[in-house]
C-alpha cells in the first residue's frame, strides 16, 4: 500500500470514485434483496448515517476509501445493515461515562482513533461491549491502521485477548483495551479518555500488530466509534447500567453556562454508580 499512500492524486480521484460509486444511497428500493447481495460480497458498501449535519464528509477520521477498504474486511453480516455513527468526541465530548454509555450493548463496533501527532488506527469488535473483569470477545476481531499506512490485523488465534472493557474497580484496569496484555495492549484509551497507548513491542501477540501510534503513550485528539451491526441481545437481558448525565451529552452547552454565570457545575462530576460489575477488592 506505500505506492498509494505516497500518491495522493490517486487517492483524491478513488475517493471520488468510491464515493459515487460504492457509497451511493439513491438505488431504488425494490431491489432490496440484490443490494443485500452486493453489500454482503463487498460491491457496494453499506448505507451510512452520519449525524455530522454541519460537516459535508461522513466522518472526521475516515476516508470514503477509507471506510469501503474497512468494510471488506467486517464478517458479511455486517455489510448488509445502515451503518450509523455511535459517538463523536467532536460531537458528544470527552467525557468517558458519555463514551461507555453510546456503546454498550449496542452491537457491532469500529472504534477509530486520532492521535495528537496524527496517527489513524482502531479496532473492530465483534461482540458488544459490556464491562467486564476480564477479556472476552471473539477471531472476527481486528485492528487496523488507517494513517500513516492502511493494514489489516487479524487475529491470530494465540490467545483470546480480542477486547476488554473495565470501569470503577481499584484492583483492575480502568479502561478499553483491544489484543496483547494488561500494560502491554495492542490498542488501550484510559477510562479518563484522553491517554492511551498502544505498547505492541514488537508486535501484539492477539492481532500480531505492530505499534500503531506514533509514540507508544499517546494523546488522544479524536474519536469516532461507528456501529456495523446492531446487538443480538434482548432489550430485557441488558442490565441496567450507569446512566449518562445531560450536562454530558452538550459539553459545547455546558461550558457557556459556566462562562455566563462564573461558577463551575460541580454537579458534572457526579455520576451513579455502577452497577453492571462488582468492585473487586
């Protein structure tokens, strides 16, 4: 893939290319089931819905070439379904009880990731995200990386690290983690949603990936995390769990209320507690 990374006239005229082509939304309904076909052989991508309502592109992270390249890679019943952005740090802020709230138990997940030096890499998880203690997940499982270079990590089956996902416990880590180990993971974003690293030296054990930031400690400047495919679950055997402020869901809202009345709301920083997992001690 270097010769294409290093040809961006290439690049601007696939993009163009996909976009009309394989991205585009305006066929006629009544060929429902021969959509279904192409989109699950990879001829057409699937129909995307973007809340980006001010934004002419569908993603902040990701290329439409980006994203069609992506796609050929999700099992084929994740092609056939509207792909819809779950949750923006752009859009819904940095707050991490927002990020847990948008995801769990939602389905089918790519989690995308900016660095602050402007890496592009993620993952994409099979299996909902629940918290848990312990690693879980399944071989449908892969990172990738998107900038500097597009590759595909699959699993490799020597372990069953594919993801994990941990909030509110002392003895544990806090956060989401994806391949290797504890303080070794192929991809990890600290439950404060600002730091994370990827410490794949020489390369994750889970998806044989190398590091995929630039540094192995990085800043995380963006977010996107898009559902392929919706959960499997009943509604009534998802537990209940911590419930997302409102103050979290308008961060943009909430900052000109601290500025027009010169007081810090203390309140942002109270959260239920959770319920979903049992501290361990």
């Amino acid at each position: 893939m270097d010769w294409y990374i290093k040809n961006t006239h290439f690049q601007h005229l696939f993009n163009i290319l996909v976009t009309r082509i394989f991205l585009r939304r305006n066929l006629p309904q009544n060929f429902t089931n021969a959509i279904r076909t192409l989109r699950s052989a990879n001829s057409i991508a699937p129909e995307i819905l973007s809340t980006y309502k001010a934004l002419p592109n569908f993603s902040r992270l990701l290329a439409p070439s980006d994203y069609y390249i992506l796609n050929s890679h999700l099992p084929p019943d994740c092609r056939i379904t509207t792909h819809k952005l779950l949750f923006s740090s752009t859009r819904d802020g940095d707050s991490w009880s927002t990020f847990i709230n948008y995801i769990l138990y939602q389905g089918s997940t790519l989690i995308v990731v900016k660095d602050k030096d402007g890496n592009i890499f993620g993952g994409f998880a099979y299996e909902d995200w629940e918290l848990k203690p312990n690693w879980y997940g399944n071989e449908k499982n892969f990172l990738f990386s998107i900038r500097p270079k597009l590759r595909i990590f699959p699993s490799t089956g020597y372990n069953d690290h594919y993801q994990y996902l941990n909030y509110g416990t002392k003895t544990l880590p806090n956060g989401l983690g994806m391949g290797g180990q504890f303080d070794f993971c192929g991809l990890w974003i600290n439950s404060d949603i600002i730091n994370g690293n990827s410490m794949a030296t020489p390369l994750s054990s889970t998806y044989s990936s190398p590091q995929l930031s630039k540094k192995q400690e990085f800043k995380v400047d963006e977010i996107e995390v898009w559902l392929v495919k919706l959960t499997d679950k009943d509604p009534d055997e998802i537990p209940k769990g911590p419930k997302c402020s409102a103050l979290d869901k308008n961060p943009a809202e909430l900052e000109l209320l601290e500025m027009a009345t010169n007081k810090k709301m203390y309140s942002k920083e109270v959260r239920e507690p959770n319920l979903l997992i049992d501290e361990e001690e």
